[in-house]
C-alpha cells in the first residue's frame, strides 16, 4: 500500500508525527509533517514530498518503515538548518541594535566561577555598544560553520538510522559467531511473550550501538556505499547525472569541512580544495591554502544536499519494491500493486 507525506505545510487533513525525542537534534523543531492517503484530494494539492510504501509481505516491512521515516528525517535535517539560520538571524539583529545605542550603553557576559568553594556567576567582559556591535560582526559568518557541522551530524544520524532499519529486519550479518550465540537465541524467542520481545529489542540496541561506534570509523561516505549495497538499493532509474558514488563524494566533502571547524583548521586542506568546484560540489569554493571562510550560502547548499539525499533514498525504496517508477504507470491494472491505497 502506497501513501504520501507532506513535510512543509499543514493540510487540512492528516495526523501529525512528532520527531523521536530519543536525540538531542530532534528537539525544537520546526518542519511538521502529516501522512495523506494519496486518494485524498489535498495530496494533488500540497504535493506531498514523500511516498510511503505499504508492505503486503513480510520482506517488505523493513521498506514500509524506511519510507514511513523519511519524512521525520527530513524534518530533522530542516530544523537543524532553521536552527542555525536564526542563530544567524539573530546575530547580525543584534550587531544592528548594538550600532543603535547610546554610548554609554554595554553589553556585559558572565560565567560560571568557583568562589569561596562555590560555582559562582561572574562578569567576565564588559564591551561599549560599538564595541559589541563590531564582536557580532564578527562572529556571524563563524556560525555557519558550526552549521555545517551540525547538519553532517544529522546527516550521520540519517543514514545510521536507515541502515539500522535494514539491518533489525535483516540482522544475521550482525549474529553470526558463537560470541553472538544468546543474542540468536533472544532472536529466536522474541514472539513467546512481550517480556521476551522486550529482552530481544534491548540486546539488539546494545548490538547496533557497537556496531555503529565501529563503523562510524570508516566514514561515512564507505558506510552510505554499504548501506545502499547491503540494502540492494540502486539510483532512481530517473537519475541520469549523479550515482551513489557521487552523493558519497559529496558527503566526504562536508566531512572534511566538518573536520577542519571540529579542529579548528585556519586554511583549506589539499583534500578540501580538491573537493571543491567539481561537478559534485554543491556551493563548496574553497582553495588549497586559503584562509578558511564558511559562508551562509555553503550551510544553505548543504541543507539542500540533505534533502536531495532523502528524495533519492525515497525513490530508490520504492523501485526497490515496484520497479522504475517510469514504468509503472505502463503495467495492466492488475500489476501496479493492488494493495496500494
């Protein structure tokens, strides 16, 4: 069975789904998204971002949950870059109210000292209005890249979570061994009683941690290569300029951005350089050698790799199940998925 999800508005129809509160990115959120029955009128209006494929068996379950998630990812990803663009926002409003004061107006910071063997608030700075002003001015262009360095966080989040969908419902490459011998056999008993699923869930979560914690250290471009080869996913047959490869090369790009603000790098790395200004390198400028300047337009192309990222994942699910998508409106009634609303 096949619905739609709209992500940017809220229809007059439809249920909303809060985002999981089980990660620190998922709070304050700004993109609710509904599911609408595609025979509802409202979905030729809204034009829903997502499909939702409905399973009619037991091996397509792990798809149902996969496509069910995409919209929740991709409010994710949103939020995050809201998040950021008012911090943005934010900063130069402030630098504008600053410049307007009077001058003997200030702007004093404090912090946290031990005083007497007590935590104790502290004034650390006190600026003039200007000089505030001038403070703000500075630092805004720095936010976007700790943006950027945000949204590849949820980035890894995504596409950890995708591949744990695939891998709960297909786990034996993560069972095998005799070290793994209890967890196959709470995976065998998982359906004799609720404390039994129980037991099975906990022990599968510890598993895919530890799983993940090592993974994360191949990066995570090998692990989106991985992910879509284990899943036996391929590119939307309408996709003509991009493949796997080329997304994974884009994420190793903001990867390498993401390390150079994580550790504080003043100049473009030799790799950041050479990543940058090829056919996949969304807004990315940078050259070897120069000083490293993160701008709002670099976060903004990183946002909309994120969302491309998650309409490729949508489509490559549903042809994983009805075939290219170009094709299906071709098929007799009878083969174009009866169970799908």
């Amino acid at each position: 069975m096949m619905a739609t999800e709209e992500t940017n508005a809220q229809p007059p129809s439809g249920s909303a789904e809060p985002l999981s509160g089980g990660n620190l990115r998922a709070r304050a959120t700004f993109v609710p998204h509904v599911r609408i029955p595609w025979t509802d009128g409202i979905a030729a209006i809204v034009q829903p971002d997502n499909m939702i494929w409905r399973a009619s068996t037991p091996e397509e379950v792990w798809i149902e949950e996969a496509t069910a998630k995409i919209g929740e990812w991709r409010s994710l990803a949103r939020s995050v870059y809201l998040r950021w663009a008012l911090t943005i926002n934010a900063s130069a409003k402030a630098e504008e109210r600053y410049r307007a004061l009077p001058v003997d107006q200030a702007l004093t910071t404090s912090t946290l000292r031990v005083l007497d063997g007590a935590p104790r608030q502290v004034e650390i700075a006190r600026w003039p209005a200007a000089q505030a002003a001038e403070h703000y001015a500075a630092i805004t262009p720095l936010i976007a890249a700790y943006g950027v360095a945000d949204l590849y966080g949820a980035l890894e989040d995504i596409i950890f979570d995708f591949y744990e969908i695939v891998l709960r419902h297909n786990p034996e490459s993560l069972l095998r061994g005799d070290e793994y011998r209890p967890l196959r056999r709470l995976r065998a008993q998982r359906g004799v009683s609720p404390d039994a699923e129980n037991a099975w869930r906990q022990a599968w979560a510890q598993r895919f941690t530890t799983w993940r914690r090592k993974r994360a250290y191949d990066g995570l471009p090998d692990v989106l290569v991985a992910l879509y080869r284990h899943a036996g996913l391929q590119r939307p047959t309408q996709y003509s300029r991009t493949d796997v490869a080329d997304w994974a090369r884009s994420l190793e790009m903001i990867g390498e951005l993401r390390h150079h603000v994580v550790h504080g790098a003043a100049t473009v790395s030799d790799r950041l350089g050479a990543l940058s200004g090829t056919a996949n390198a969304l807004t990315f400028d940078f050259v070897t050698g120069a000083a490293l300047d993160v701008r709002l337009h670099h976060l903004q192309s990183v946002e909309c790799f994120s969302d491309q990222l998650l309409s490729a994942f949508n489509l490559s699910l549903m042809e994983r199940v009805l075939g290219p998508l170009r094709d299906v409106a071709r098929r007799p009634a009878g083969r174009k998925g009866q169970r799908n609303e």
